[in-house]
C-alpha cells in the first residue's frame, strides 16, 4: 500500500468494562490490533480518565473511559473500523474525525 494513500485520524472511543475483569488498557490493545486490521497504523494513545456523560441513558451507566487515539489509514479505514468494533461489546461508542 503507498504511504501517500493514507489519511490521518483521531478517533474517541467510550470503553465499556462492566463486568468484565478487562482493565481499560487490554481493551485500549484490543482496539490497537482491530485499527492495524484495517491498514492503520496508531501513532498515539491518550487515557483522558473516567468521565460521567452528559446524557445518562442508563442510570446503572452514568460514565466511562474515554481514551483518544490518533492513527493514519487509508480512506475507507474509518468505516472498516466502525463496522469491526459494531460487534465489540467493551466499546461502547465510536468517533472517527479527520485532522
């Protein structure tokens, strides 16, 4: 794949641990492999901590893990990624923006 073909990303994530006995940095590695499943390549990881939502939706789920990730992929990376960690019960939401 040409270097020149891939775009940079930043990507939020709200990891979902309740539960599980998965700390949110196996679910952070986790998230790394389906990235490099899609031809990406992660260039940073930021754990921004434990926030409460804005908007409860679940009174048992008032906040989680919010950890930001930069990468670069090629075009069609962010959908592919969207769509393999649809399945993935310890992401509870995804964010992919374009920088």
């Amino acid at each position: 794949m040409n270097e020149t073909a891939k775009r940079h990303y930043r990507a939020t994530f709200i990891l979902d641990n309740r539960g599980k006995e998965e700390t949110a940095d196996v679910i952070i590695e986790s998230v790394k492999k389906e990235i490099a499943a899609v031809h990406g390549e992660v260039t940073a990881v930021e754990n921004l901590g434990k926030k409460d939502f804005a908007r409860v939706t679940d009174a048992k789920f008032a906040g989680a893990t919010y950890v930001q990730v930069a990468f670069s992929a090629p075009p069609e990376g962010p959908a592919a990624l969207k769509e393999r960690l649809r399945l993935n019960h310890s992401v509870y939401r995804t964010f992919v923006e374009s920088v």
